[in-house]
C-alpha cells in the first residue's frame, strides 16, 4: 500500500475554474470511482487550501504499492488533464509530504488487498 499526499499551486485567476472542476468531479462520481480501479488507487482525497491570497490543492491517496501513472485512457482522464493544465501552476513544484505514520484498522488492510 502506496499512500501520498501533494501540494499543487492554483494559477492566480483560476479559481472560478477549479471550482468548475470540483463540481465536474461530484458531477461525475460514479465514472471517477470507477476510474480508480483500473488505477489502482482505493482513496482519493482532493482538498483545497487558500493561504496569503494564493490558493492550493492537496491530493491524499491510497494506493496499491504497484500503481503507477499511467497515460490517460479514459474521458474521466482526459477532462481532468485539462483542467490540471489550465489550473496548475507549473512554475511551483509541487511537494510531496512524507507519511510519517500510516494508521489503519486491520479490517480496512483486508478490504484494500482484496
């Protein structure tokens, strides 16, 4: 199990863009959990941070510890590549935190490995 949490920086002005994202994303929620699965990720987690005028994005997931980044094949992938380039600041690197613990039940691990 893979687990990761990144901080991505909003383009100023795109704000009313992310929120057309966020709103896609409820819009869609079947197509997107279904997504995962051939993703091989269990949990996603997109928060949303506004801090000094500036806002950010953090994505919190879980992961089986072979998933990989795949190219998109999917509408679901491709909607959220575009909206990732026109959102995304690619002048901040993004930073990956470091999970110092992971907690999790017993019974949530069995549900993850089958």
């Amino acid at each position: 199990m893979k687990v990761e949490l990144t901080k991505f920086r909003i383009k100023p002005g795109k704000s009313e863009v992310v929120d057309e994202w966020i709103t896609y994303i409820h819009e869609s929620m079947d197509s997107v959990v279904a997504n995962l699965e051939g993703d091989k990720i269990y949990i996603e987690t997109i928060f949303r941070e506004a801090f000094n005028d500036v806002e950010y994005l953090y994505w919190y997931s879980i992961q089986d510890k072979e998933a990989a980044e795949s190219e998109p094949n999917s509408p679901i992938d491709e909607k959220h590549l575009e909206y990732f380039d026109e959102c995304i600041d690619k002048t901040f690197r993004p930073e990956d935190m470091v999970a110092a613990a992971v907690m999790v039940q017993d019974k949530f691990k069995d549900c993850i490995k089958n």
